[in-house]
C-alpha cells in the first residue's frame, strides 16, 4: 500500500519566471545576455543565451549605443525563447527602464530588481515595490511595467514564493555561471 502524500501541485499552475542576464564580456566589445526560465521551485526549465558586438564607431552617443544592444539582445533571446514565463526580472544595474518601458514590449509583467546597495533610477511609467528579502537587511526594490501584479494572481503568487524561497536574485547567479562556461572557451569572461 502506497504511503499517502501531497505533491506541491501549483509549482506548474504558476508557470515560470524568466531572468533576464545582460553582462559585458570582459576584453571585448561585445556584450552577452542570458535567458533563465525557472519554475517556483528554481528547478531550470531552459536556457538561452546570445551575445552583440558594440559597433566601434563615433558616431554612436554610448547610452544610445548601450540601448540599442540591450534592444537587439533581448529581442533575439525573446525571439528563440520556447517557454512562456510569467514574469520577466532582471537587474535595475544591468537593464536601463526604457528597455521594457520604451523599446521591447511582452505580454507580462516585468521587473527590475534594484538591489538594497544600490540607488536605481526608475522611469515614470515603472511602479517601485519595496520587497523584504530574506538574505538582505534592507528592502530589495522591485520597478515594475507596466504595474505589479494584482493580489492573489499567479504572477504574485509565483514572485511570493520566490522570494520566500531565495529565489529572487540567486538565478542571476546560475545565469551569469552559465555565460561564463559558454563564453570561457572564447576566453571571455562575464562579470
């Protein structure tokens, strides 16, 4: 006779969040981005990853330069994504607001995550919430565009329980060791 239990079945009503990796390689003109789904638990779901070379030129203004490679990266590994988040996050020191404000528009909700040491800026049309992370004394910022999700939705749901879970900055951390094995062999590293 089988021992009675209950799987925590709402891991895949609450889909996946996807994080957003933007680094600039190290020695080279080029910057490298990554793709992280992972479900409520952390466990991977998939992986994508891309990198741009910054056009060498006086031309470009280097914000506008800057833009313009966060626009094409995400765009290409939005583009070859096969899931279907249900958040995107990533990093308020990596990605600048009119990223998702401006130049990319998705069908979910989107954070930037201004981590407690640093001053974020946020656009006008981003809406600041202050998040209680357990691995951090001070209040992790969260930017969200187009609002933060509603209580009691699924996106809420599944942000709760990352972060109850330490999950809300750590896959940064997978992402970047993941670009840093894909691009060490070019002898790039991500920072």
């Amino acid at each position: 006779m089988p021992v009675p239990f209950r799987d925590d079945d709402d891991i895949q009503e609450l889909g996946s969040a996807a994080f957003l990796k933007v680094a600039r390689l190290d020695n080279t003109s080029a910057l490298a981005g990554a793709l992280f789904l992972v479900n409520g638990r952390g466990e991977p779901l998939e992986f994508a990853y891309n990198r741009i070379e910054l056009p060498q030129s006086v031309l470009w203004r280097q914000t506008d330069l800057r833009r313009h490679a966060e626009r094409k990266l995400t765009a290409s590994l939005l583009g070859v994504c096969a899931g279907n988040p249900a958040l995107v996050l990533c990093l308020a020191d990596e990605v600048a607001s009119e990223l998702f404000c401006q130049d990319v528009r998705v069908a979910m909700p989107v954070a930037r995550i201004g981590q407690p040491s640093y001053t974020s800026s946020y656009a006008a049309s981003e809406t600041q919430e202050d998040i209680e992370h357990p691995q951090h004394p001070q209040p992790v910022h969260l930017f969200w565009f187009p609002s933060p999700p509603a209580a009691g939705s699924t996106e809420r749901r599944l942000i709760e329980r990352l972060v109850g879970h330490s999950l809300l900055l750590e896959p940064f951390e997978r992402a970047s060791r993941g670009l840093q094995e894909v691009y060490s062999s070019q002898h790039d590293t991500v920072p």
